[in-house]
DNA sequence: TCGCTACGGTGAAAAGCGTTAACTGCTATG
DNA sequence: CATAGCAGTTAACGCTTTTCACCGTAGCGA
C-alpha cells in the first residue's frame, strides 16, 4: 500500500520488457507477443513501451538481437567444454549444440532462421545484423582453426565456377579470413547442411516421415565430418 | 447502372476468393491477406466471407492445400518433358523445377514451408494433409522408378541405427512402397538437402554470403546425383 | 525553498483486424 | 403465391499498433 509511491518510481527497464516479450513468445507464440499483452504482464499500458521503443518491429528487432546473442554465447561454452586440441570434438559439439539449443528453444529459432518477420531487415538494422555477424563468427572461426590447424583437400580456384567463385571471394574479404575460396566453398556447405537439417526438424518439415531426426542428424555430421579431415564419433550418452 | 441486378445474382466462388487471397500474399506478404482485404478486393465486406469459409485460418489452410497442388502439378509437368528413360534427367529436373518455383514464388512457398502457420495444423486438416501427401508422392515415385530401373548401392538394414530404422520402417509403410530401408533412408537424407537448402535460399538466409546460391545448387545436385547412382549433366542453357 | 524541465507513465482515440448477430433483398421451389 | 434459403449487408465487440494530450514526480538551478 505504501509502496504505490516506491512502484511509481521505479521504471521499467529494456531488459525487463524484452525478457517479458520473451516469455510471451515462449508459452503462446510469435502472435502474443504484442504490445499490449507485454505492458500487460509488466503492470502498465501499450503506450509506455513506447518511451523505450520506437515501434513493436523495433522490440522485435531487439529480441532477436539478444536471442542471437544468446545462442552465440551458448556455442562458444559448448567449445570450453571441448579439449583445445580435439578438433572433432569441436566440430561435433557446436553442431550439437546447435540443434540441442534449436530443438530447446523452437519459436525463438524460428524467430532468428525461420521465415523473415516482415518489416524486420535483419540486414539494415545496425545492432541486429552485427549480432548476427557475431553468430556466425563462432563458425567462421571454428573453421578457420580446423582448416589452419589440419588442412583438408578443397577444390582449386579453377575447379569453382566463376560466378561461385567470385562470390566467395566477395564473402572471404567481407569476413577478412585468409583461406583458399575451395576451404570457404566447404565452410558454406557445411552451414547450408547443418542450418537446412535443423531448420527442416524444428520447424516440423520432417514429420512427415520421422518423429525423432536425431539418428539422421548424426549420419550427416558421420557425413560431413570426413569431409573436414575429422574423425566422427557418436554423441556421450 | 442497369447491371446492378446482375451483380447482385453474380455471387462469389471458393476460387475467386482463393484467387484473390493468393494476389495478396503475392503482391504484399502474408499480413496482407486479411478477410477485410480480400473482401474490399472483390467488393464485397468481410463478413460475406463467412458464407464460403468458416474462418480466416481455413481460408489460409484451403490456399496451401491448392499451393501444394499447385506445385504438384508443376513438377508433373516438367517431368512430362524429359524423355522417359532418361533417369538423370528426371532427377535433375526435379530438382531444378522445384527450386524454380520456390524462387519464382517466394511467399507462397514460405507459407508452404517456412514457419508453421500458427493454428494451420497441416496434418489435422484432411484436405491439405492430402495435398502435402499427394506433393510427397511426386518425389517418392521417381525416387520408387530411379530405384527399380536401376538400383543403386544402399546400407542394408543392419547398419541403419535402430532408432532410425524403426521410423523408416513406419514411413515406409505408411507409403505403401516395397525399398529397402537403406533406400528410404537415401530418399529422406536427399530430400533433407533439396528442401533445407532450397528453403535457406528462399528464406533469405543465404545471404550473408552468396546473392546467387544457383551454383551452390547445382554442386549439390553433382554431389546427390552419382549417390544415387545417376550421372549429373549441367542445367541447359 | 521555489520554479522548471524531463521522465515515465496514463487515458482517449484513430484506423484496422477477426468474428458474431441481426437484418435485407433476391431466387427458386413447393 | 407463399415461403425457405442463399448471399450479401450493417453494427458491434474486443483485439491490435500507434499518436496525442495530459499528469505527477524527481532532480536541478537560482
């Protein structure tokens, strides 16, 4: 009673709305998290959020920002938890641990690598697009570590088609990594493998055929492994 | 002026309403096909829209039925173009054609494949389970022919994970085709690779690092390809 | 201590959404 | 000819984002 006078003073802070809207987005769905059922959870109204955000796209936008920076944080544990000299193990866990956090956390996965929100360029938004660029460090740099570390046979410039090439070479600058357009052919690949296998399973695109893609997941890091110069072995457990 | 009376005889069809729902997504993006629109688009208001649909999600839900149909149909028709024997060429086209229309029709192929429609239970709803159904069968038959004309090396049963086999075993009956696990196996590892990296590009995640993936596709179709005991040959043209 | 500014909230309102209910013509049928 | 049913309407409810005007408090300078 004597605190609607402490209660008045104390404002709501971004992290608080965000973890909220988290919350939201978690237990209903990517439509409940409106402004309104935010401000409603959080004891106040629509129009107070907007002291903190320009618009919903933009807390949206700051959403996926922290989600992302959260599952970067996640993989770079996952690697602590690996020996610094098992590069398999490296390229195992992080994979794993990819799909583990995916599967643990499917509507914010599909907020961050599911269908592009509308109005949300993650690429023209500052704060969102270097998050992303911080994501796919962790790869890049895993990467860059098995290829510097134990070099495996890559396709020559000349054997990448020109416009391929090109292409990677555009990418290879952008992300200032010395290695050979053949390596980051393969680092691509590897991505496009990994993503679409676990975009596929989180977003249901495999039920039609599996309940549980857990086997067939780890017959492609048996797949892919070989193909980095690493040695596969099954998950602990 | 006089026409008044023969437009009110005139009423609305399904398809029109399909149609127009369709020209929405198409030109504005899924939030676009509201019931209020679709209806101003056809000069009618929302509510006539309640004589044809029961709700604003089975409208959604008949429009991926007759998408998945749709694209059924289109493949079909590709494959009508390669020369009967020619299995290659059956696979490639495949492939290609379906990545094309995916390109060419980007938003109805998110809603096809990208993140589930929240409430749009594919397989709950008997007439899109069909289509989908009737989508997977264009694969499933080629893949059914490339296998009996021309078998190519498979696991046996013994060396697929028990787990895995298991759920083959189900799929495998569910579709009531006489492959070898090993085989079904092969078709769902390539389908996986088609669907996650078709769907990467369409979804706008490639884009960190390529602007044109149709080189990367095609690498992976010359990968798929000798897997399944087919020789790859470039796209024409 | 007074006065002012800035902050963090409120309520009301506009415009648009899905959905329901009551109603209105018109057609076709018995 | 009456009537049933179809295909549309308007009105309304509660939801959405967003803008606007307002209000009380905190903290600061004079």
């Amino acid at each position: 009673m004597a605190e609607t006078r402490r209660d008045r003073l104390r404002a709501a802070t971004v992290e608080e709305i965000i973890r909220t809207a988290r919350r939201l987005l978690v237990e209903q769905g990517q439509d409940a998290v409106t402004l309104r059922a935010i401000a409603r959870e959080m004891g106040m109204t629509a129009p107070a959020l907007y002291r903190y955000f320009d618009s919903h796209q933009e807390l949206l936008t700051r959403l996926v920002g922290d989600l992302f920076n959260e599952l970067t944080d996640v993989l770079g544990e996952a690697l602590c938890t690996v020996s610094p000299d098992d590069l398999a193990g490296k390229f195992l866990v992080v994979a794993r641990e990819f799909r583990r956090w995916a599967l643990a956390h499917e509507r914010e996965y599909a907020l961050l690598f599911g269908n592009p929100v509308p109005g949300l360029d993650i690429d023209r938004d500052d704060f969102v697009a270097e998050c992303g660029r911080r994501f796919g460090r962790v790869f890049m740099t895993l990467f860059l570590e098995l290829w510097s570390k134990s070099p495996f046979p890559v396709r020559s410039d000349e054997e990448i088609d020109p416009s391929l090439r090109r292409q990677l070479a555009r990418y290879r600058d952008a992300m200032s990594v010395s290695l050979p357009l053949g390596a980051i052919l393969v680092f691509i690949q590897c991505w496009v493998r990994l993503q679409g296998s676990v975009s596929l399973e989180v977003l249901g695109h495999l039920g039609f055929a599996l309940d549980d893609p857990a086997p067939l997941f780890e017959l492609m890091l048996a797949d892919l492994a070989p193909q980095l110069g690493l040695r596969y072995s099954p998950p602990e457990r």
